[in-house]
C-alpha cells in the first residue's frame, strides 16, 4: 500500500510540473532565456484547439505528433527565445510609456465606455494563467523582437531588373501564323509496312507497347440478385408498402400554368380587356411588364395549389388565359398550357414493383445474413473452388490491372481490395457497394513487361505508320519553311492559315502539341518552326512581339510583382538571421520536462 502511495505521489508530482505546481518549471533554455513549461502547454493546446475548429472534429494528441505539431511549437518557442536573447545582448527594448500605451490599446482589457479597466485587464490575465509581470515581460519581448525584425528587414529592395525579366515572362505577347499537316496533305501515301520493319520498329519502340502490373485473381461473388429467387415479399408488407406511397400511386390531374401578377385589380382588369378587345396576346402583356416568360411560369400544379383560382383555371382547356384571379401574390391572368392526367394506379398493378423492390431489400439482408457463415467456412480452410460448388456462390477469375473496370472490377471496394492483395493474403469476406459479398485470392503476379510483339502487332502497325506519315509530313513542311519567312502568304503555300494575337506564354491553343507555346516564345520575328505531333506536323511563324505597356493594367501588376518580390527577399533574409540567432544560441531542450506537459494530454 506504501509503495501505490509513493507511486501516486510521484504521479501528482509530474502533473503539477505541467500546471506550475510542481519543480519543473522551463522545458530548457536558449541563451539566457528560459522556455517556460506553460507557454509551451498553453501554445501546444491552442494549435490544437485551432485544427479542431478547422476541421470540425477532434484532435487526439497522439495524432498531433504524429503531424509534427508538438515539434512546430518547440521550434517556434525556441527561436523567439533566440530573439528574445539576441535583443537582450543589443539592448533593445521598449519605454513604459510605449508599454503602457499597448495595454491601453488591447480591447479585452477596456469596458463598455472603451476605457481602460483595471479589473477586466486582471481578470484577463487570471483565466489566462498569467501574472501582470509575467505578461507585460512578453509584451516587451514581442515588440522588441518587432524591433529586431524591422532592423533587417527594413529598406530590402529586389533589383527592378529581376521584376522587369518576370514581368516580361509573365506578360509579353506574342502574333503567329499557324497551319497543320496531316496525312490527307501527303503528296504519297504511306506504303504497307513489311514484316521486318514492324518487328525493329516493335524492338526500339518497346517502351510505347508495355502491359500494366497484372494480377491473376480467383473470386467468388455473392451479389443481391442471386438470392433472389431465395425470398418472398409477403403479402401484408406490400399492403404495407402501397399504403406508405398512396400519393405516388394516387396522384390527382395537375396542370402546367402560368401567372401574370398585376399591382391592383384595376390593372388586371385593363390587361383581361385588352386579351378580349384589344387583341393583344398573354405574351404581349408579359413583354410590356418586362419579364420573361420563366418569371411567370409556375411549372405543374394541383387544383388545391391555386387556391381560389384553381376551380376556374380547372376547367379551362389548353391555351386558355383566364382571370382575372386572386392570388397570394395580388390579381392575377393564368394561362394553361399542358394537362397531366390523374394517375391512379390500383394496388395490382403497382404488386410487381413492388415485388421487385421488396425482394431486392430482402435479398441484401440475406446476404448479409450469410456473409458471417461464409467468412467462417473462409477461415475453416474450405477454398474458394469448395465455397462456390457448395453455395450459391458464383466463381470466376480475373486478369486485374489497375485500369480494370468491367465485371465485378466495377465496384470500387474489389478494386481496392485487389490493389492491395497479395500472395500471403488469406481469402477472407468483403462488402460490396450494392449489399453484395466477394472474397478473392490471388494466384500470379506479372510485373510489368513488354506486350508479346503477335499481340501488339496492331497497336505497332499504327503507330508506324503514324511515325512515317509525321516524318513524310516533316520532310514536306522543311521545303514551305523557306517560303514563308517574312510576310510570304500560308495560302500561297497552300495551306490554311490560322492567325494568332495577343497570346501570352499561358494561352493554350486547342489541339497543338504541348510545347507549341513554349516553342513560339523561343523564336525570333519571322522564324518559321515545324512541329511533329501525333500523326500531324504543324507549321508556326512567328509574326510580332509585344511588350507589356510601362502603364495601365500592366504597370500595377509590375509594381505587385515588385512589392511580393521585395517581401519574399526580405522574410527570407530574417528566416537566414533568425536560424543564425538560435545557432548562436545555443538551446538546450528538457526531454524530461516535455514529456511531462505531454502526459497531461488526451
């Protein structure tokens, strides 16, 4: 009992080291500075707090360190206490009355006038934890670190060369002239490769015709509708069940409608007038309110719906505009334009969805009534091949690749399940998306490997002579690029000319090759370029090079461009200075006392 009672008191012990009751009171030091166990606790607990409010769900403290949370904590305490150092040794701090004047600002400390209030600013700092001495220490520390980092950041400019060069990067401009050449433009058509060349085509091109990772899989399925035959619906729940959806069954005569609202009933009276007298039509009145005809369509609607115009719009035909009528909204013309019969349909002839439906549900509780039993006959050793001749199970193999999707590779949990199955994998139960059951079991892994050449003998064929055709039509455009520098025509040449403008180096030209772009902006004015493609060649010419303009739109991205770039120069000076400082520093961490506030943790 003495030994439990020492024990428990050591316990206490290391729990009172996290909350300040006990001896340890930093978890190390950084220069002359101390890293107190509850600033680190209390920083810890608020990165948690804030992923918890992020993300919605909670935070186990096993799960932040395992993210690094508890070590990014660590490393940010320990470099403000480098700085805190660093400013120590510079002399730099703030007066009193640059202190007090930070207090006075700090809105939970001030009361409902927005006056200072002694008695809020020392209830702040109680539920907080913290002392007035202890608080107004780290407000000097922070603005003094404020200082420091304002002293090497302060006046860092980027050289503008480097902001012009993005900005040309970014935003110059180019013109061009472009056609494509495909195999309707060869001046001879490819002839019939032979044997041989498909072969040495096949052996240097073999990385084009490789067949994925395969798996050899052996499965049994157990799906919903295999039991189907297996269950019955009983009468009283297809009662049941007709009764529940009586409204989808018995469904009255609704009509499609359409309302015209007018502000008062002297209004709707001049707009039914003009309907008679005048001549005018429904649409013509919706026109003159300036609405279309989508603002006063009401869709289909039953007679109830209408309230007290339904019995008149009811028992108008179709095409009618009758009204005026009250509505909620005010007076108003309705116009009929479709009928939909009422639906009744009997109790007979709704018995074979509902069969169907019901049978359906049944048959997925039945499978999952059977799938322990199966997984027990599994683990039993009874082999798939066994399972299948003995059940009702249906038994079949697949060749699996990671782009299979036909057969019961539609289901995403076998996919899944087959990625992951290796040969060491016992078959075992699986649930299906649909209710249904599987178990797999792998018999032979192909790595990947090179498409026998008999069985890619088509893929290689078209790939030749695609090859060829680019090559022919390669050979072909080098003879027109000598013809169309300058200003020379692409129709004179014979080929069609689509003429490009204003495109940056981010445009995307629909169906050139990838780095038809990037080849533009590599040419000079009057360059000509012939690009291969997937069976096509393209022609390119490079007309005009713009410049982004020194003002306007262009001007204040340069001047953005120039302002982030100056601010990313300056944090990563004071990131090389602050990494130097904790160098300098040199901190020591206590293991002990941080596995202390670790502890106390959930």
């Amino acid at each position: 009992m003495w030994i439990l009672m020492g024990l428990l008191i050591l316990g206490l012990g290391g729990f009172g080291a996290v909350n300040l009751s006990g001896n340890l009171r930093t978890i190390g030091t950084v220069g002359d500075k101390s890293i107190p166990v509850d600033a680190y606790a209390r920083q810890l607990q608020n990165e948690i707090r804030a992923i918890e409010q992020q993300t919605g769900e909670s935070l186990p403290f096993a799960r932040a360190q395992e993210i690094g949370l508890d070590r990014a904590v660590l490393q940010r305490l320990v470099r403000n206490r480098a700085l805190d150092h660093e400013t120590s040794q510079l002399g730099l701090s703030i007066g009193d009355e640059a202190l007090r004047e930070d207090i006075l600002d700090i809105p939970a400390f001030q009361g409902v006038d927005g006056s200072f209030d002694r008695e809020a600013y020392r209830f702040a700092l109680q539920q907080g934890g913290m002392s007035e001495a202890d608080f107004e220490t780290s407000l000097r520390e922070e603005a003094a670190r404020t200082l420091l980092q304002r002293a090497v950041t302060s006046g860092v400019v980027m050289p503008a060369a480097y902001a012009d060069t993005l900005m040309t990067f970014i935003a110059q401009e180019r013109g061009f002239t472009w056609s494509v050449l495909d195999s309707a433009d060869l001046a001879e058509p490819v002839a019939e490769p032979t044997e041989d060349q498909l072969r040495e085509y096949y052996d240097s091109h073999q990385d084009a015709f490789m067949l994925p990772l395969t798996k050899k899989i052996t499965y049994v399925w157990l799906s919903p509708d295999d039991m189907l035959d297996e269950v019955e619906a009983p009468e009283e729940e297809l009662r049941r069940a007709y009764d529940d959806r009586a409204a989808e069954f018995q469904q009255p005569e609704r009509r499609l409608v359409e309302r015209l609202v007018f502000a008062d009933q002297e209004a709707a009276d001049r707009a039914a007038a003009a309907l008679k007298v005048d001549g005018t039509t429904f649409n013509a009145l919706v026109d003159e309110r300036g609405l279309e005809l989508s603002d006063v369509d009401m869709g289909d609607v039953g007679r109830l719906e209408l309230d007290a115009a339904g019995e008149a719009v009811f028992g108008a035909e179709v095409g009618d505009v009758v009204g005026p009528l009250p509505s909620p909204l005010g007076p108003a013309l309705f116009r009929v334009n479709g009928v939909l019969p009422a639906q009744n349909t009997s109790f007979e002839d709704a018995r074979p969805a509902l069969e169907a439906e019901l049978a359906a549900s049944r048959a997925v509780r039945a499978v999952e009534a059977r799938a322990q039993e199966l997984d027990d006959q599994l683990a039993g050793g009874v082999t798939l091949e066994q399972l299948a001749e003995e059940t009702n199970l249906t038994l079949g193999t697949i060749d699996w690749t990671p782009e299979s999707t036909e057969g019961i590779a539609a289901y995403t949990a076998f996919r899944d399940a087959a990625a992951d199955l290796t040969s060491d994998d016992f078959p075992r139960i699986a649930q299906l998306d649909d209710g249904g059951v599987f178990a797999m079991r792998l018999d032979e892994r192909l790595e990947e490997r090179p498409e026998p050449f008999e069985q890619a003998r088509d893929d290689v064929q078209a790939a030749w002579v695609a090859q060829q055709t680019v090559d022919q039509l390669t050979a072909q455009a080098t003879d027109l690029v000598q013809s169309l520098g300058g200003t020379a025509s692409f129709e004179e040449a014979g080929l069609d000319a689509m003429i490009e403008e204003n495109q940056t180096r981010r445009a995307f030209i629909q169906d050139t090759p990838d780095n038809f772009m990037e080849t533009v902006f590599e040419m000079s004015p009057g360059d000509v370029s012939v690009l291969p493609g997937d069976g096509q060649v393209f022609i390119v010419r490079l007309d005009s090079i713009e410049d982004p303009e020194a003002d306007g739109e262009s001007a204040a991205l340069r001047d953005q461009l120039s302002e982030q770039l100056d601010q990313n120069l300056a944090q990563d000076l004071y990131a090389v200075f602050a990494n130097d400082v904790v160098r300098r520093a040199g901190p020591e961490v206590d293991q002990r006392a941080l596995q202390a506030v670790h502890v106390n943790f959930p």
